[in-house]
C-alpha cells in the first residue's frame, strides 16, 4: 500500500471528513500479533486445523469439555507471548473511536484503549465463567490458565467467556453496536473474513443507516468487496498507522 494510491487517498479523505467513525475489526486485526486468524489459507489458521463444531461449540463442549478447554488453554497461551501490534497502537492513538471487534484478545486493551469504548461481540479469551450461567466469573492468568474444573459457585463446568456458535451474542455489546452502526459516516472494517453472523450483519446494517461509507481494510478480497467504498488490501499493522496518522476520529 503506498501512500498515492488512489484507494489510499480516498480512504483518508472519507475518515478526515466523517462526523462519526467506528471500527468494526476481526482476527486480521492481531495476526501481526502472532494469534491465528480462523479461516485464512495459511496454515496455522485455526479452522485449517481444527473443527470449530468440536471445539468452539456447545455441542463439542458436551461431548469433550476437557479437549475444548485444553484448546482454549492452548491459544491463551499463545496470547501470553503475544503484544500489541502498531495497528492496535493507531487504534489506541484515536481515543475519540468505539471499536466493535469480534476478536476475544485484549489486545486493544493492552494497547490503551480503554474497555468502555470496546464493544465485545464474541466475549473474552482472558476470562472464565459458569456454563450454567449461574453468574459465576473470573479473569484467568492466560499464560498459566486452570484446567477444566467444577464452577465453585453450583459445580457445573467452567468454561471461557466466549460466544460459541450457537450461542447468543451478549445483548447490551449487540444492541450497541447495531445503533453505532446504523449511526455512523464511516464503519472503518479492519481484518474480518466478514462470514460470521450476525456480527457481518452490523456492515450492512451500516449502509441501510444511509450515511456510513465503508472502509474495508484487509488483506485479501473479501466478502465485503462489493459492498466496500473503498478497499485497502494491505496489512492492518502497515497500514493503519498511515491511514490514521494526524487525524482525529470520533465515533459519538
Ligand atoms: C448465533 C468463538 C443465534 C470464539 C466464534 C445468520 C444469522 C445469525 C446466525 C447465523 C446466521 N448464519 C449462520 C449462523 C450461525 C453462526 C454463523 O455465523 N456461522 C457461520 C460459520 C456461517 N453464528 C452463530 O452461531 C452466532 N450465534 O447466531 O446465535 C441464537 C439466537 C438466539 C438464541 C440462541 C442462539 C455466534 C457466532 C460466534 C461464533 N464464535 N468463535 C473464539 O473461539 O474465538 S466465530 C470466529 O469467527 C471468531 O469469533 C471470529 O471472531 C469470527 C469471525 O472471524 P474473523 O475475525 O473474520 O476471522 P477470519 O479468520 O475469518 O478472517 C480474518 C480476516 O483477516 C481474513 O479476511 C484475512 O484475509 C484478514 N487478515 C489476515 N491477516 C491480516 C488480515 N487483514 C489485515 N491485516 C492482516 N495482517
């Protein structure tokens, strides 16, 4: 991506003339981090490896709730050697922008921004909670986490604060962002295969709002090629600090 590209210009010249911005992020987003993406082609991506019905499922919970933890355990591990990357630091440089991300990382927090402008779609990596929903919750140290064990509150099992497929997308992060979505002169979409719902509804739910223009920053064609304005193939690490640099964004 070089700064005269004409896809460049356009891109800064929406953000620096927006009202309100947010940005809507996926697994792109940490990969410079050293955390796997889902469904890229390489060949540490999660999904090229693994069934992510056995193991980010709540059926695949029932039927082996030891092998899903020890996968989990696995990546928090993963996420212990890992830093924020220079785009989470551009991203941190905006403190005006709410982020809707569907990464369950803290990386964003690590980097600065502060937890109230992250919107968690898919829940947290970094935390443990009750699968029978009895309330029970407790931020886990990801580079030494606990194996499966009983919740100490009604001894169900416990498990990682995550959204699994099929389960319901935590309702005040959902309801949030479908209204900043709806409201925004830009929806900034950075490093997201786009094919997870409803969080890929959020984009759409953007362009029906009639205002926002959308921003696609990823490093390959996507689902959203088509519906983007503007489309920046290019890595979020070396793009997003030029995109960004000198700008002031705000998404309320
Ligand atoms: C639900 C667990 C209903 C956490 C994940 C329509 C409407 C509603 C639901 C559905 C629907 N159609 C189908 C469904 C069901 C399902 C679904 O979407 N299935 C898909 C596969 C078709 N959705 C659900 O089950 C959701 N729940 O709908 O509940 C309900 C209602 C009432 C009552 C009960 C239930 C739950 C979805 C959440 C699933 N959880 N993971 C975890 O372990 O992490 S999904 C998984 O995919 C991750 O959470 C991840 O966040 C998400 C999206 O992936 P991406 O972030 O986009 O990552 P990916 O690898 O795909 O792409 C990375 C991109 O980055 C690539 O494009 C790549 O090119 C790019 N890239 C790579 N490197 C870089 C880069 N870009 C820039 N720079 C780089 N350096």
């Amino acid at each position: 991506m070089t700064l005269d590209e004409p896809s460049f210009l356009e891109a800064r010249s929406i953000l620096a003339s927006a009202e309100r911005v947010a940005v809507f992020s996926g697994a792109g987003l940490s990969a410079e981090s050293g955390i796997s993406t889902f469904r890229d082609q390489e060949p540490d991506a999660l999904w090229s490896r693994f069934d992510p019905m056995l193991l980010a499922s709540v059926e695949g919970f029932a039927e082996n709730p030891g092998r899903v933890i020890d996968w989990y355990n696995w990546r928090r591990a993963k996420l212990a050697q890992a830093t924020p990357n220079p785009a989470h630091l551009a991203l941190a440089a905006q403190p005006g922008l709410v982020h809707i991300t569907q990464n369950v990382d803290d990386l964003l927090e690590r980097a600065g921004v502060s937890p109230e402008r992250i919107l968690r779609l898919h829940g947290a990596i970094d935390i443990d909670c009750c699968h029978a929903v009895c309330g029970f919750e407790e931020r886990v140290d990801v580079a030494n986490a606990p194996p499966l064990r009983p919740c100490p509150r009604c001894g169900a099992p416990v498990r990682p604060a995550v959204v699994w497929f099929g389960e319901r997308l935590p309702e005040a992060a959902w309801q949030r962002s479908e209204a900043i979505s709806a409201a925004v002169d830009c929806l900034l979409v950075v490093g997201t295969s786009a094919t997870v719902y409803p969080a890929a509804n959020l984009v759409h739910r953007a362009i029906a709002g009639g205002r926002a223009k959308i921003v696609v920053l990823n490093t390959r064609r996507s689902e959203l090629t088509g519906a983007a304005h503007v489309e920046l193939l290019g890595t979020a690490g070396s793009t997003l600090p030029k995109l960004l640099r000198g700008l002031s964004l705000h998404s309320d």
